[in-house]
C-alpha cells in the first residue's frame, strides 16, 4: 500500500546553510561517465529503507544474492522504520550529509532541497556506463513514465524501485449477488453500481470507497484537465464537483473513506465492502487478511489516469567514487528482469521493466491477480505523477487530513460548507510555505 506518504516538514534554512559543504570535492553531483570506476577493492553500501514483512524478507533475499554475484561488494541494509519514519530520518540527517548512507529509498518530492542544494548524485552518467550501468537510458528497458518520475527537474537523480498504480479492487460474488453486471468503468459507473450495492443489501454493505484520499483528489482534478499545482482553486466548480461526488456518497452512506480501520482492505475482507479504489500492492494485504476462499478480482481504475506511486532509490554525493559505482550497480541489479520479476512475485509491486512486466513467467504468477492484467491496465490508464514542485510534497500530504475532515463533517451532518473552507485556506497555505 501506499504507506506513509505524508511529508514532514524540511528546514530549509537548515539546507541552505549546508548546501556549501554539500558541494565539497568528495560531494559532486556531476561525476563524467570516464571518472567511474570499476569496483576492484572490498566496497560497503549502506541502503536505507522502509520495507516491512514479506517485502523486507525479499530485499534481503536480492542483496543477499547480489552479494554473491559480486563479492567485493557488501550491502548494508538499514531499516528505518515506515515510510514516515524514513521520510524524517533522511530530512534530519541533511543537515550532517557525513552521516547519510549511499542510497535511499525516497520519493523525489522528499529529495527537491537535497537536490537543489547538490547532496544527490546525477545518475546520467552511470545510466550510459557500460560498466556499471545500461550503456544509455533505452537499453536499461524501464518503463519511461517511470524513469521519468524519478527525475526532480530534468535530472535524474533517481531509478525506479517498488512501484505501485492505483486498481480497482472488488468482489464478484457480491457484484453478482447484487446484480452488478458490469466492472464500474468511470466514476459515475461507480457510484451507479455503490447505491444500487447499498439498497440492495439493506445498508449492510457499502458499495465503494477510496482508500488514499490525496491521490483521489489529485487524481479527480487531474481527470477534469488539471495538473497539480497551486493554480487550483480548492473551492472553483472543478473541485467542487470532485468533492460533493464523495461527500454525497458519505451522506447517503454508499461510499467510504478508510475510518479508525485505517486501511479499506480490512472492511473488504470482512464483505462489509464491496469494492475499493486502492495501490495495486494491496493485493498483499488481501491475502494476509483474508479467510480462506474469499475471492476477489482486479480492475483498471475507473478513470483516464491512475497514480504512478512508490519510491525510487535516490545516492546521496558524500559516498566515494568507489561507494556510488558498488551502489549503482546494486541499483541496475533491483531493476532487472529477473530481480523485478521476483520482486512482484513476492511483494505485490508491479515490475519497473518492460522486459519483467511482458514476461511469461511474470504474468502466469498465480500468488497475485494483477500479473495477468497489469498490462490490459497500463494501456487503459494513463500513469501520473504527483509534480515535483515548490511546495507540491508539503501540499500533497495536507490533502488526506483535508479531505479527511470535509468528510467527515458530512458522514456526521456537521457543517460541510465550514469544512471546505478551512481546507481551502490550508491547501492554499501549503503552497505558500
């Protein structure tokens, strides 16, 4: 699932007086591809991570196999805890740049002061290495969508790692115990198919919720034409229209958000749900949960867009010259066929290559009912990623307690107009921080 995605707060200030020293000679962003170097003496990289359960399991398992393929490398994996534990670690320690490790999971928007301030590694150059990397961006078969968001303006200081896109999850049996006898394909099919759910069961089943609230507002106006960004009037008819489609549905009580469960798969496995709108990796969830034989399917997110989400592994400029070959070649290892094949397989995340995504073995896996659709959906969805912006992470991770408090001001008949103003001015505010 889309864990942790809120962004704590980064001291700019802080930042700006550390961009100097980020700059030293053993901290340049910009190596040439003639200055890297094979990896001929014992090299250790520290990776930092927030994978948990059967995830971490399998990392383990790849940089324990990697390890062997390369002896003189040892990988270091430091686990920090959940996505927001990760977040803080890495933003507290930018202001000593000796003490972070060579690489790390991240989502880009975490990284723009990191960036700005020279503290990561431009990673062209190790892409067109034939040593360490691909020999050029086309050869290294990442999905260009992707590749591309894990660039923070124009450089790419990222590869791809655990990915995820938003899916439509549901349960057919209660579809076609409920008379639903078409997989919703847009939004008003959605709430067609929810009310319907709702009467028919006597208000014992919901019909559908949304599980991660900021990407279905990013994603609601993204589909109406527009792009993230603090040009978006949170009270203009566009957002208006997003809004009161989710607040009716949790007046009338056919839609849900996730409550004190926290997470909609839980409502779901129990049949209290019908079907949910979701990360594409909760699928691993659904079968820790679910009792044996509970059935479920997988489906395109009702929508011409759906939320490219997932970190990518980002390498810190203070690492050696030594240090960033080893790492990088640790980083082309994770996102190679058969590394991402495994990966899925096991996890839920959905490959980063082509080669993976297109394979036999990837898409007869049986564990999980994505494989066999992902490509059906990439050619529905279009992928979108949230822009990295001036203030767009700050923003993004206001939405969900925003969209959390309108709704339920309308699931308990309080003041909804009240509610969405106080979430204009506090999604206006993000933008200004």
């Amino acid at each position: 699932m889309n864990f942790g995605k809120k962004l704590a707060a980064v001291a700019a200030a802080g930042l700006a007086l550390i961009g100097t020293a980020a700059c030293s000679k053993s901290g340049s962003s910009s190596s040439s591809s003639s200055k890297i170097p094979k990896v001929t003496q014992k090299t250790t990289v520290v990776f930092w991570h927030g994978m948990q359960g059967s995830q971490e399991k399998t990392l383990k398992s790849l940089a324990q196999d990697f390890e062997n393929k390369n002896p003189k490398i040892k990988i270091k994996l430091e686990q920090q805890g959940d996505y927001d534990n990760l977040q803080s670690k890495i933003t507290s320690t930018l202001q000593s740049p000796k003490n972070l490790p060579t690489i790390t999971q991240a989502y880009p928007g975490w990284l723009e002061s990191a960036a700005k301030n020279k503290m990561l590694v431009d990673l062209k150059p190790y892409i067109n290495d034939k040593n360490v990397g691909w020999g050029s961006v086309a050869a290294s078969g990442i999905k260009e969508d992707m590749l591309n968001g894990a660039q923070i303006k124009g450089t790419q200081y990222g590869i791809p790692f655990n990915k995820s896109i938003e899916v439509l999850i549901y349960n057919p049996k209660m579809f076609k115990e409920y008379g639903i006898t078409k997989v919703p394909a847009t939004m008003a099919e959605v709430k067609k198919a929810a009310q319907t759910i709702y009467q028919k069961s006597n208000h014992q089943v919901v019909g559908a919720g949304f599980d991660d609230l900021d990407n279905y507002y990013v994603l609601g106006m993204k589909n109406q034409g527009e792009n993230f960004s603090s040009k978006i009037d949170f009270t203009g008819a566009k957002s208006r229209k997003l809004l009161n489609y989710f607040i009716n549905g949790e007046k009338a009580g056919y839609f849900r958000m996730p409550g004190s469960d926290k997470y909609l798969y839980i409502p779901f496995t129990n049949k209290k749900l019908a079907m949910f709108v979701t990360s594409s990796s909760t699928e691993t969830w659904i079968k820790q949960a679910a009792k044996k034989g509970f059935n479920y399917e997988v489906a395109a997110r009702p929508s011409k867009y759906t939320m490219s989400q997932g970190t990518d592994i980002y390498m810190f400029s203070h690492a050696s010259a030594m240090q960033k070959a080893a790492a990088f070649k640790f980083m082309k290892y994770l996102s190679s066929k058969d590394s991402q094949i495994k990966w899925a397989k096991e996890t839920g995340y959905i490959p980063v290559s082509d080669s993976a995504t297109k394979s036999d073995e990837y898409k007869s896996n049986k564990d999980f009912k994505l494989p066999a659709k992902l490509e059906d959906i990439l050619n529905a969805n279009s992928l979108y990623s949230v822009p990295v912006i001036k203030d767009s992470s700050a923003t993004f991770s206001q939405l969900t307690p925003i969209m959390q408090s309108i709704l339920s001001a309308a699931q308990k008949n309080r003041n909804v107009e009240k509610a969405i103003t106080t979430g204009k001015n506090k999604f206006d505010a993000a933008w200004k921080q």
